[in-house]
C-alpha cells in the first residue's frame, strides 16, 4: 500500500520526538571510579557518550584522601583519551583556601579552564555546613577565590526544589544570585522529575534579574531506590506516580531500564517544549539510557558509529 506525504507528514506530527532538530547542547557528568574494574566502566560510558559532541564533560570530586586523588586521576584520563572539554568540580569541605587553591591549579596545570564550584556537604545528613577554619566560607566565597587564581571558566549549583539547608525558596535563589555575581556563568541543577518545577524555577530566577544560562540536570534511573536516596538527601521530590511505574520492577532489570528510558526521554522533551535547549545529564558512569535518550532528542549518532555498536 503506497503512503502519500501527507500521510507520512501527519505521522511525523503524531510522534513528540520525530522530526526534532537536534538543536540541543548536552553535557554528561561522572563520577571518580574506585576499582579497576569501575574505570573501564566509566571510560566505555565516556566513549561511547563523546560521539554526541558534548559541550563539556566533568568529573566529581571527594574532597580528601584517595577519593580526591581518584577525582584528579580521572580529569587527567578524561583529557588525555578525548578532545571533549572536560570540567573538574571542586568543593570546600573539609581544606583551608591554600589547599583549595592548590588542587584548582593542579587541575589548571592538568589542561581543566572549567571548573563546577560547589559548596560540598560536610557531616552527616542533615548537619548544617560548618567550614572549615581557613576555608571558603560557602560557594560564593569559593568562586571568588578561583576568578582571582586563574581564567577559569565556572558553573556553579542550582535548586529548583530549594536547598535542603535554605531557610526559603527567595534565600536559596539569592544565594544563587551571590554565586553568578561573583563569577559564575552558568548554572546547573540538581536533578528533579517535574518538568513544572524547573520551568517555574527558571521563570523565578529571570524575575530575579538572573540572566545566566541554568541547565537542568537529568538523571535517569538505574536504580529506583538508590534514587530515592539521593532525593532525601537533596530536597528532590520523587513523585508518587513514578513510584508506581518502578512497583515491581526490582527483579526485572531489562524491563526497568525501558521504563526509565522513557521516563527520562518525556522528561527531556517536556522541557524542550518548553524552552530548553542544554541539557546536562547524570551518568552515574553508564551510557545505554542516555543514547538512546539523546537520539530521541535529535542528536543522531553518525551512521558509522551506529555501524561500530550494532
């Protein structure tokens, strides 16, 4: 039976992710590796994410011990195995602004011009932040510090479900402000599941006078519980329908994973229908999910690539 073009065009029209251009930016996020065998993840995850032209990639960091040293090894590896920009995040729990100040520069001297500044959590969950006695006092104070070691390029957080240690959603967006002001140029956010909340969040800050670019942070689900966990410890709200999508889905890990590709895929494209055009993901150090995510979007692997995975 031959298909006429309206017909076909009508089909593209019935699809939410058909016929999208492509024209969104996308970063990808890791995490520092503790074994041997977690590298080799994450550097598969890398490489098969890089084909996508990310606008940068970045790597967390453990503040102290081997933890940081792991943060340092993997921004080094990440630079020499890609030409992908790569971003290096930095807090300030637990040093004093000289050691602080050390580990931006051995990034700076590692190749990084891109730095995540964070204020970091110290203590238990739920313990208020006390810096340390030398130390940058919060975020703000800590992207002054680094404008004034080097050129870097700096994001800094966002929370568009409010901080779990603001004291309202006005202070935490002034606190955000502070950050910008300071010498920031980019925002990105904690991760959330209502496209409503980033669009209302965003809309906020502009009637703020915040100007600065703020990409939401997506992160797809791996592991439902494990997410859950991180939403308690960061103020995001995980909301009850998403509960009953993953309600026996514990033991079907295949099954999980397609719920949770679509999920985040309706996710990206209802904030694409909204405005948004960068996008900055979550990896937790896998890829599968996030392809097929970027290709629903439109940022098609080229063929050649397709050819090398098939």
């Amino acid at each position: 039976m031959e298909v006429s073009d309206s017909q076909m065009a009508k089909a593209g029209r019935d699809s939410q992710f058909a016929g999208l251009p492509g024209d969104i930016s996308v970063s990808f996020e890791f995490y520092p590796p503790a074994t041997e065998t977690a590298e080799e993840q994450l550097f598969r995850a890398f490489h098969r994410l890089a084909p996508f032209a990310p606008s940068f990639v970045s790597m967390t960091y453990g503040a102290g011990g081997s933890t940081q040293s792991r943060s340092i090894a993997g921004v080094q590896r990440l630079i020499a195995e890609g030409e992908v920009p790569v971003a290096a995040h930095l807090t300030c729990v637990g040093a004093s602004r000289e050691e602080v100040d050390a580990v931006a520069m051995q990034f700076w001297d590692a190749g990084v011009r891109h730095i995540v500044a964070l204020r970091g959590d110290g203590g238990k969950p739920g313990e208020p932040f006390v810096p340390h006695p030398d130390g940058y006092e919060n975020a703000a104070d800590l992207v002054a510090g680094l404008r004034k070691l080097a050129d870097f390029e700096i994001s800094v957080a966002a929370y568009p479900e409010v901080h779990p240690d603001a004291t309202s959603a006005e202070a935490d967006l002034d606190n955000l402000k502070r950050k910008l002001d300071a010498g920031a140029s980019r925002a990105l956010t904690q991760f959330f599941f209502s496209p409503d909340a980033f669009l209302r969040f965003r809309d906020r800050a502009a009637a703020a006078g915040i100007d600065a670019p703020i990409a939401p942070g997506i992160l797809p689900v791996t592991n439902f519980a494990q997410v859950c966990k991180f939403a308690g410890a960061c103020g995001a709200l995980v909301p009850d329908w998403m509960h009953a999508m993953f309600e026996g889905l514990d033991d079907h890990p295949e099954t999980r994973k397609f719920v949770a590709t679509t999920i985040t895929a309706d996710l990206c494209r209802s904030l694409y229908d909204g405005g948004v055009r960068d996008f900055h993901f979550y990896t937790l150090n896998r890829a599968a999910q996030l392809e097929a995510v970027c290709h629903l979007m439109g940022r098609r692997l080229p063929a050649a690539r397709l050819e090398a995975a098939a």
